[in-house]
C-alpha cells in the first residue's frame, strides 16, 4: 500500500501541519495567559508565508506571462530557472524602496574613445513578480511586524 505521495498531497500535508503548528502554540500561549507568547505563532505564520508556503515562483520578466513554476515561499523564486531567483530578490528589495540599477547583462559600454564599437549595450532585463504574490508578501510584512509591535506593547502593560 506504500504510495508515494503526489506533489498536491505533500504541499497539503505542508500546509496542515504549519498551521497545525501555528494553532498549537496560539494555544499554548492562550492557556499561559503570557501576551509575550503571542509571538510564536505570529512568527511562524510569517516564516511559513515568506519561506515555506506552496506557491507559484510569479517572475515576470520584461517579455512574458508570470512564471508558473513551483516554488516553496513567497520570497523564494522556482528552483527551474536559476535566473528567477536573482529577479526576485531584485524585485522585492525594489518594492522595501532598495533601489539598486538593473543588472548590465552586456559588457559595459564602450568608452568615448572607442568609435569603431557601434553596438549599443544590451537592454538590462528588469522583472518583475506577479501583482497579488507582491501584495501578499507586503500585506505578510506588514501584518508581521503590526502583530509583533502589538504583543511588544500589550506586554508592557
Ligand atoms: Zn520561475
């Protein structure tokens, strides 16, 4: 009867036992009566949605559809297309307001020298994720630390 399990089936199981996980320690720290406990199921909620949770890899490059592979957390591109993962950093650091020039896929220009070069430098591919997976991530972001600020304050009292 030993099955292996599909894609779907793991993801599933994924899925329940991090909330399973989450659920737990919210009980845990609603029986203690500790406010400060609050934080455990708040941070693993945040380290299941960025870094765990079942999702589609979402890089979108200047010419293209959203990439559909599979990847494992929000922050993490697809491990199919190696070049994903480069694009998505990128993308996230631009949307927390890091501004850092597109990557130069070409050699660098030719100086002002250098008249016989006529090749223009290559356009850098700038990519983009996929709108709801960046709002998803920002709203996570936000709720994360929100949730943390209010168990630091409620604590304090
Ligand atoms: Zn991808």
């Amino acid at each position: 009867m030993a099955r292996r399990p599909t894609r779907a089936e793991r993801n599933r199981n994924k899925i329940i036992m991090w909330w399973g996980a989450a659920i737990l320690l919210g009980v845990f720290a609603w029986n203690q009566g500790r406010v400060e406990l609050w934080i455990l199921p708040i941070l693993v909620i945040a380290y299941y949605e960025l870094c765990a949770v079942p999702t589609l890899c979402g890089v979108e490059t200047s010419r293209g559809h959203p990439c559909k592979n599979q990847a494992y957390g929000r922050l993490i591109a697809c491990k199919d297309q190696p070049s994903h993962a480069v694009y998505k950093n990128d993308a996230l650091l631009r949307m927390l307001g890091f501004r850092r020039p597109p990557r130069q896929v070409s050699a660098p220009a030719p100086g002002p020298h250098d008249r016989t070069a006529t090749e223009l430098p290559m356009e850098p591919q700038v990519a983009t994720i996929e709108s709801k997976q960046t709002l998803i991530t920002l709203l996570t972001v936000v709720g994360t630390i929100a949730g943390v600020v209010q168990v630091f304050l409620a604590a304090k009292n």
